[in-house]
C-alpha cells in the first residue's frame, strides 16, 4: 500500500480543533467505510437516461442513482481524512478506485433492497431497470461515490474550508473545469452513489470527460 499523506501534504492546522481531533485520528480507510456501512441510510432512488452519448453510442443506456445519508462526523471522515476516500486517491488514481468499488460493493445489498421495496421509476426518455440493471450498473467500474453536490433546488451543498493539500493547490492552474472545487467540503451527510451508465446489451459506456476522472481526482482533488 501506498502511504497516507503526512500532515505537511494534508495540513489540517487551520481547520476548527474539535474538527481536527477526529480528523488526524488516524482512522483507516477500512475503519471509515465501517462507520458508514454501519451509519448510512437510503433517502431515495432514481433512474437517469444516457446524457450525453457519442455517436454510435446508445441513446436508452441507463444509470441507477441512491442518495443515501451518514452522520455528518462519517462524511467528514470520508471525505477530509488523510486515509479516507479523497486521501485514498492521494495515493494513487489505483488506490482511490479501489476504495470507491469497496465502498460501493459493501453498500450494494442495502441499496438492492431498498430498490426492492421502492422500485425506481424513469423519468422522461428514461426507462426502467430491473433488479438485474440495477446490480450491473452498480457493479460496472464506472460507478462511483460522492458527496451530494447540489440540494433539490441546484443549490449548492459545498462550502469553503481551509484544509490545504499542496499538491492540489499548485495544480490548480492545470484544472480546466471545477478550478478550486477540491477546497470545497460537503455541509452535511448526504451522498450520492452513480451507477455505470449501461446499455440493454450489459455494455457500459462512460462519457469521454470521466474516462480518466481517478487521475483527475488524484491530481486535483475533484473532477
């Protein structure tokens, strides 16, 4: 394993110190996703059609997407400890990977049951998905785990902090999209969990933007 960043390349100094207490902890990656498997809750399922496909590609390809909530204190952990996810991509683009596809892979029987007794509906050119979609699309390499970015009413969830992670900041003049974003941090516990777009076929396609997006949060801390 790649080590966890030291505090120099995650400096949590200027952070509140009830906030840093637990933050340099040295929770491990394994001991965070514990906590949010054991904390987390499913508020809501959704089917999303194919946005922005290529030409050639699919327009009726399909995504599943949960929103689920942890303990505010666990989404921080998540998402600012030097070994949670974010730190997890620190290390490597392989690393960050990885931790998304064992979070989402010990997530997946609670997300399939609640789809169960709430079968998600498509909206639109969407269609529906059954319990078989919905298991591929969570299992396909593309899926990944976030904070919720944005409320009901596109209103931003991500505020300013002051957590500075050097690498993050001199790369900044390279970002091309969400310059700065990585300085963000989620106000509450709600995450979002976006299954691999998939065809009819079981092909799954992922948009030209996100083909790299493991590298992208590895040298920017967001994508």
């Amino acid at each position: 394993m790649i080590r966890s960043p030291f505090p120099p390349e995650w400096d949590t100094s200027r952070l509140s110190e009830s906030r840093r207490e637990y933050l340099d902890a040295g929770f491990s990656f394994g001991e965070i996703l514990d906590r949010v498997q054991a904390e987390f809750l499913v508020i809501g399922t959704k089917i999303r059609c194919y946005g922005t496909p290529a030409r050639g590609e699919p327009r009726d390809a399909l995504q599943i997407v949960f929103l689920i909530g942890t303990s505010k204190h666990a989404c921080d952990l998540l998402y600012n400890a030097p070994d949670g996810l974010r730190g997890r991509y620190w290390q490597s683009p392989d690393h960050g990977f990885l931790a998304t596809q064992s979070l989402i892979h010990s997530l997946t029987p609670g997300l399939v049951a609640f789809a169960q007794q709430n079968p998600p509906m498509g909206t639109g050119r969407s269609g529906n998905m059954s319990i078989e979609d919905i298991r591929c699309s969570l299992a396909a390499p593309s899926a990944k785990l976030w904070p919720r970015e944005r409320d009901d009413n596109d209103e931003p969830l991500l505020i300013e902090q002051e957590l500075q992670v050097p690498r993050w900041l001199e790369n900044e003049q390279h970002v091309q999209v969400n310059k700065g974003m990585w300085r963000r941090t989620p106000t509450g516990g709600e995450l979002e969990i976006k299954g691999g777009i998939v065809g009819a076929d079981g092909i799954e396609y992922v948009p030209n933007g996100k083909r790299d997006r493991s590298c992208q949060i590895h040298r920017f801390g967001f994508t």
